[in-house]
C-alpha cells in the first residue's frame, strides 16, 4: 500500500504547527487547501441542514483535502457536539463515494495513552521519539499562542501597514520547520524582540475589548469574518482567552478550572452548562472587573 | 415532619420521562404535586417570550411550563442532567437546564437535584442518589425518603414497562395496518402541541403507531452502538437504537425533531443513512409551524408507505 497522506480540518494559523505530527503514525501530510468561500459552499451542501457552522466548515476541509490527494483524515473532538462529528463526516464521505481513512483522536491526555494511540498505526516507533515530537509541538503551539496575542493587541496601533502581518507570516514559516525545542526558544527570543521594536502610535489608555464565545468561531477568521482584525483596525486592544494552549491547559486540569470559575460565576451560572459557555461567562465576568471597554461574545448558530 | 408544600412539575422535558417517578416521590413525601397543564399556545407565547430567540423550541415550551407554574406552588422541580451514565452525555441544554430558567425567570422558586454520573462538573451523582437527598431536603426522615425514593422507582418502572408491554403486543399482531416508527425524544413525543397532534394525524391516516420511547433500552442502545460506535448522547442512543430495533418491522419511518436541536442534527442524518429501503420523513418542528403544511407532508407520506405495500 502507498504511504497514508493525512489531512486535517484548519483552524486560525495552527496546521503549520501541527502538520509535523504525522511523522507520529509514519504518515506524509497535506495541509488542506486554505479556507474560501467555495470550503464553506461544499461543506454546507453536504452537511445536515441545521448542523452547527463549524461542522460544515470541517466538512469543507475534508472534500477540498481528499481532491487535492490526502487519503486519510483525522478529526479530533469534545464539547458539546464536537465529539459527534467525525462519525457523521465520515458517514457522508463515504456516501459521496470517497474511500478514504479516517482517524478519530480519542485518547486521554496522558502520556501511556498517546503512546498506545499512536503504536496502534506505527508499532515501531520509539517511545523517545513520541515524546521529542509531542514536547516540540507543545512549545510551537505556546510560543504561536503567545505571539498572535501579542499581535492581536498592538495590530491596531502599528505606524507602518503591514510590519505586523509580515512579521507574522515569516515567524509561522521559521517556527513550521523548527526542529528542536532549543531552535522554538531563539524563535521566542526573537521574536519577543522583534515584536516589541515594531514602532506604534498607541495612545495611553486605547479601546480594550475582550472576545469570548465559541471556540471555532473565536479562532477561525474566516468563520468570524476577521472580527478581531476589523477591531484592532479601529484602534483596539484586542484580547482572546481561548487558544489551543489555553483548551490543553483547561482540559488537563479539568474538574477544577471548572470548579474555580463556577466560584466567580455564581450570581449567573451555578453549574457548568458546558462546552465554552461557562468560560466565556467567567471571562466576560472578568473583563467587566477589569474595567474593559467592552466584551464581544462570539457564537455559532444552532 | 415539616409542613407539606405543593411541588410545581412543569410537563415539558424531564416530565415525560419521569411523570411517574415525581408524582410518586412527592405524594408519598405527603407532599402535594401541581403539574402544568399540556401545552397550549399561551403555554408556548410564555415561553417563547422568556426564552432567547436562537434556543430549541423544547427549551421554550419548558419555559412556558414554568412560567405558567409561577405563584402556584412553593417551588418548580427542574432538575439538571449531565450524565446519566459514565460513557453518556445530555444535551448541553439540559446541563444549563436550571440556570437557563433561573436567569429567564428569577421570580420563580426553584427545587433541583443534579446527576452526573461521569462526575465532569461535580462529584459523581446519580438519580437514585440525588432523589434520596432531594427528598431529605424536602425535610423528609432518612427512612421515609429511602421509601419513597424505592417506591418511586418501582412505579416508574412498572408503568414503562406495560408501555413497553403494549408496543410489544402490537408488533406480534397481523399487520393489518401501515405501521409506522416515530421517532423522536419523549419531550417531544408526548408534548401535546408538538408530537401529539402528528401521532394523531398519522393515526387518522389510518396507521398503527410505534414510538422511540416505547423500546427496550439496552437492546437499543447496544444496537445503536453496533452502527454509531462514538455516539454518547442518552436520548439518541434510544433513537438510534430503536430505528435499528424496528426497521425491518415498520413500513415508514418518521422522524420528530425540534428546531435547532443540537443533537438531532447530527444524529437524525446519520439514522437516515443506514436505513437501506425503508421510506422515512423528517418533520422538523418550530414555534411557527403551520399545521396545514404538516398535515400535507404526513398525508403525501403515509400515501407512499400504502403503495409500497400494496406493491409487495
């Protein structure tokens, strides 16, 4: 049998980072064409009507990855309907006549279980290589994290057009190919430093906006039609709590993040409803405390 | 003893699953059971109005139930379920269940118990468990609640069971009649605004009935595991499972959703496609729904199911 292609379904800027992990199940990978309109119109047409917007848009992912030759997807999952979708995608693949494999992420967060996850495509792997691999995509995906964050809030103020988006593109090429966490750390370094010389005309108390809501929504673009670049445009501070790192961090810790922000969300919530809606409360409590200028929640319909 | 007080059951959601179980525990608790009336339009305009737009019409009639118990009784039971099971899940809706009516309505007394048998949220509860201390809050002694509790289940039990009983006689008679499956959740199923008038219009086609509700769960849910191995919904594992139960026993098949369930979405389209040739509709149900135009659908529907009988 030829050597698997992987694709999986993009999100913001994080398939450069995680397009490396295939070399886990000995797989070459191919990152599914970027999101347009005519990923939306594919994915809608075949999704069920009242499916939720992220779903369609993975769908999308899936059919443009397959015709441009990937031949086995993977899908993770969670929340609160996540978790459903790659059984209902892969039901309607097959039925559009694609015959392709597809890998459901269903491990634990522990170490032995990833392992035993991955040895379950590549027996022969090393248990030092699963974990160089996983430590390295570890540090890309905090460092890439750390880096939008900062550009998301000073892209609104930057003197010349451009510098940031530049900048940023450069960074996200060097950090796909790094190869060691020692090569992650002089990029951090860098671009820590970088970041900080771009000349700005920030004013001393600028426009502050925090955006809570659904994950997908919040870290695709494309799905939120560039909302936090339509704000920081007009002079704002944008601010975003939901990342990838932030998801890892509050899934490994589990009960008690939840716990904790149920402590502050009393008056409104008294259990967890959830998915992102407890955090999204806690953190719109939050920014209000905070004094921010305004809290912009983000949802898909349905 | 503490003084009795009237328990308001809103006859939405949770109600048409456990009717029997709270009525039970609340009167033998020498308390006294109020239950909403079936719904009705002004039962819906009331929840429509307390509820957002975007929720599922469910969650808006359940509000109308609420809303209408209000200074009728000392406290609206509204429980909230998580996980009734370790490897299932509700619909996020009903793990939000008592804060969503607790900020639509905050006038209204709420009593609540909450299960969640795969401990996400809290320590693992399960029903059985958070009814014995739900009747100790009622001020109920340790043995009079452990009775009530028992009793209630026993009841429970039995009269899901006789309706179990009642599908079962009806699918071992002749099949003189176009039999058709309907499926959906017993919220539904059993909302006299939303489910009912479909069974009976199906009825009054000349059909015999057969519900989701009304199947042997873990037969069900081990056959809906065979074809959805990930599905970890409770409601829509007996969905599921039904329709693999029965397909080859019913003529057509009709599924029963509220718009925009969640849950629904996915799993009603993956139902569809493993049924290989049995005919089936989707009625999808929302606050504005003209009768006529359902009625329309089930006729077109139940004459197609005829002229395949007819054929074979």
């Amino acid at each position: 049998m030829s050597r698997p292609v992987v694709s999986f379904p993009h999100m913001g800027n994080y398939a450069h980072v995680l397009a490396p992990l295939a070399d886990l199940i000995d797989a070459d990978v191919l990152v599914a064409p970027p999101i347009t309109r005519r990923t939306l119109e594919i994915g809608a047409r075949h999704s069920p009507e009242f499916a939720c917007i992220p779903f369609k848009y993975n769908l999308g992912n899936f059919v443009e990855a397959l015709d441009a030759g990937a031949n086995v997807l993977i899908q993770a999952g969670g929340g609160c309907r996540f978790g459903y979708y790659g059984e209902v995608q892969e039901a309607i693949l097959r039925d559009l006549g694609y015959d392709c494999g597809f890998i459901q992420l269903s491990t634990g967060l522990k170490a032995t279980q990833i392992v035993r996850f991955i040895r379950r495509y590549n027996p022969r792997i090393r248990k030092s290589t699963v974990e160089h691999t996983i430590r390295l995509t570890w540090a890309k995906l905090r460092l890439l994290d750390e880096v939008e964050d900062i550009v998301r809030k000073q892209v609104g103020f930057e003197v010349a057009d451009g510098e940031h988006d530049r900048l940023l593109s450069a960074f996200i090429q060097e950090l796909s190919t790094a190869q060691s966490v020692e090569t992650v750390d002089r990029l951090a370094a860098d671009a820590r430093s970088e970041l900080a010389a771009i000349p700005l005309d920030k004013p001393e108390n600028p426009l502050r906006i925090g955006v809570v809501g659904e994950l997908y929504v919040l870290m695709e673009p494309f799905a939120n039609m560039s909302v936090e670049r339509y704000l920081a445009k007009r002079g704002v501070e944008v601010h975003r709590f939901c990342t990838i790192t932030a998801i890892l961090d509050h899934a490994i810790e589990g009960r008690k993040n939840i716990e904790r922000m149920l402590e502050t969300t009393a008056p409104y919530l008294e259990s967890h409803i959830g998915a992102d809606g407890t955090e999204s409360v806690y953190i719109a409590m939050r920014l209000i405390e905070e004094g921010f200028d305004g809290v912009l929640h983000l949802k898909p319909f349905g | 003893m503490t003084q009795a007080i009237t328990v308001g059951l809103p006859r939405s959601l949770f109600y048409h699953k456990h009717e029997v179980l709270w009525t039970t525990l609340v009167e033998s608790l020498g308390n006294r059971a109020v239950v909403s009336p079936p719904t009705n339009r002004t039962i819906l305009a009331m929840g429509c109005h307390a509820a957002v737009d975007e929720t599922c019409l469910s969650v808006k009639v359940h509000l109308g139930h609420v809303a209408w118990l209000e200074g009728k009784c000392d406290g609206v039971l509204v429980p909230r379920y998580v996980s009734t099971a370790r490897k299932e899940r509700e619909c996020v809706k009903m793990w939000g269940l008592a804060d969503i009516v607790r900020n639509a309505l905050p006038d209204v007394k709420l009593l609540s118990y909450s299960v969640d048998a795969a401990g996400i949220s809290h320590r693992p509860t399960w029903q059985t468990g958070e009814l014995y201390r739900f009747a100790r809050r009622l001020g109920a002694s340790r043995v009079r609640a452990a009775r009530a509790v028992l009793a209630a289940n026993v009841a429970q039990a039995r009269s899901d069971g006789a309706r179990r009983r009642a599908q079962e006689r009806l699918l071992a008679r002749p099949a003189d009649k176009p039999r058709i499956l309907v499926v959906g959740h017993a919220y539904n199923l059993f909302d006299e605004l939303v489910g009912v008038p479909i069974v009976d219009a199906l009825e009054a086609q000349g059909c015999d009935i057969l519900l989701s509700e009304h199947v042997p769960v873990r037969r069900a849910n081990r056959l809906a595991l065979r074809v959805s191995p990930r599905l970890y919904w409770t409601n829509n594992l007996r969905l599921l499972g039904a329709v693999q139960l029965l397909r080859q026993r019913v003529d057509g098949i009709v599924f029963l959703v509220t718009f925009p369930c969640g849950p629904d979405s996915l799993v009603t389209d993956l139902a569809t496609r493993v049924l290989d040739d049995v005919p089936s509709m989707t009625l999808v149900i929302d606050e504005q729904v003209a009768e006529g135009g359902v009625r329309t659908r089930i006729e077109s529907f139940v004459d197609i199911v005829q002229m395949r009988r007819e054929r074979s």
